[in-house]
C-alpha cells in the first residue's frame, strides 16, 4: 500500500476550509456544503489532504453505542480524533483495487482489524464516489483504504500559493510497531518518511513541492506544512 492522503482535524469545517484558502489552498467540499464533514486539497499526483472536522465518523448516540459493545480499531480511531488537537491527526494508506484482499493477507504483523467497511459520499460535482475502510485496532498504524470509485481527483488542480505536490510526509513511529508499518507499506512509497520514536506515534509534518515557504501552524488550523 502506498500513501493516500494526510488527515487534519479542524474545530469547524467551513472556518477550516477558509484559513486553507486564505493560506492559498483550492479546497474542495467533501459533500454538499450543508452536510459535509470533510473538504479536501487535492495536487494532481500523489497523496492529497483532508480536513476533518472533529467528531467525524457516525452519529454520536450510534457512536457511543457501538463502544459499550466493541472497542475496535473504527472506534478507537474515531475517539483518537476527537481527542486530537487542531492539526495533522492521521494518514491513509490505498491499493489498487479492493481492500479486503490486503486485510486477509497481512496477518498477524498488523494484528486485528475492523473493517472492510464500504462508505459512499457525493462532493459538489454530484458524482457519487465510493470505497472501502479497514481500522487496525492498533491505532498507530494506518488507515487502510481501497481504491476510489470512480476516480475524484480532478485531472488539473491549481493553488494559488503554487503548492503542486507533497514531497515528504514525516511520521513518529514508535519502535513496536515498525512491523506493522512493513507489512503494510509499499517499500517503493516515495512519500512516506518513517522516524522512530520513544514517545507519541502520529504524522510530524508534510513538505510540499512548489510552496515558496513554510507555513504559518497557526494559519493552517495546526498543521505542520513546510516548503521543499
């Protein structure tokens, strides 16, 4: 699996989706305006980012009691959201096709996991689009999704502070769990820098080709974004 796209929680989505513009992002909703949770900054290669707000995932009172009865990798995931301060909260890895596959092969290196789960939204250009999710339990390692369908990414994508990709993404990786992140990541991933820690397991920071400088944390909703 290859690197997909960088989660950032944000208190509120549309002032979120604003400081992103204000930052010179193009942002796009994730669904109609009123009923996304989610808006998105693509490049037209590589991994993208997301923006999240907080308390994503499935409507509270189900939330809650789906944790009484499993405290799986979705649920843990969701609560480590909402936890989270303002800023880089997790990363996606994809494949190719359907996710399941990958889910059966990777054994016990990754340890449980939740899911497939299959999961459709419409952005604002009405085409539905549709994949599949699998949550370790372990919440330091990845989120695992299939393809896309049918492919979201627009074919040209302009940002008017002349970001046009991400060149490196730096995870905190904690020492036992560093074969989990073999057994999932494509050892080719030009992407994904992994930096062993002691501490805290979680995305650092990402570097963008194009940016002419590194950006303010505070204007960009916590993030860590640097220029490559």
């Amino acid at each position: 699996m290859r690197a997909s796209h960088v989660l950032c929680v944000v208190d509120d989505l549309a002032a979120g989706v604003k400081a992103y513009e204000d930052a010179g992002f193009t942002v796009e909703w994730g669904d109609r305006v009123d009923a996304a949770r989610n808006a998105l900054i693509w490049f037209e290669e590589g991994p993208f980012l997301e923006l999240i707000v907080s308390g994503t995932g499935p409507p509270r009172p189900i939330w809650w009691l789906l944790s009484l009865v499993a405290r799986n990798g979705m649920i843990r995931r969701f609560q480590g959201w909402e936890r989270s301060e303002a800023g880089w909260c997790d990363l996606a890895l994809e494949c190719d096709g359907d996710v399941k596959p990958v889910v059966e092969s990777v054994g016990t290196a990754v340890g449980k996991i939740a899911g497939p789960f299959s999961s459709k939204r419409t952005p604002p250009s009405g085409r539905q689009i549709t994949t599949q999710t699998a949550f370790p339990h372990d919440p330091r390692l990845p989120l695992m999704m299939g393809a896309y369908r049918p492919d979201p990414r627009p074919a040209q994508i302009s940002h008017l502070n002349g970001a046009t990709g991400i060149a490196s993404i730096s995870i905190d990786v904690p020492a036992a769990c560093r074969s989990g992140w073999a057994a999932l990541l494509d050892q080719d991933d030009p992407w994904i820098e992994l930096v062993t820690s002691s501490g805290e397991s979680g995305v650092r920071e990402v570097s963008l080709h194009g940016l002419g400088s590194d950006l303010d944390p505070a204007a960009v909703c916590g993030a860590v974004i640097t220029a490559a």
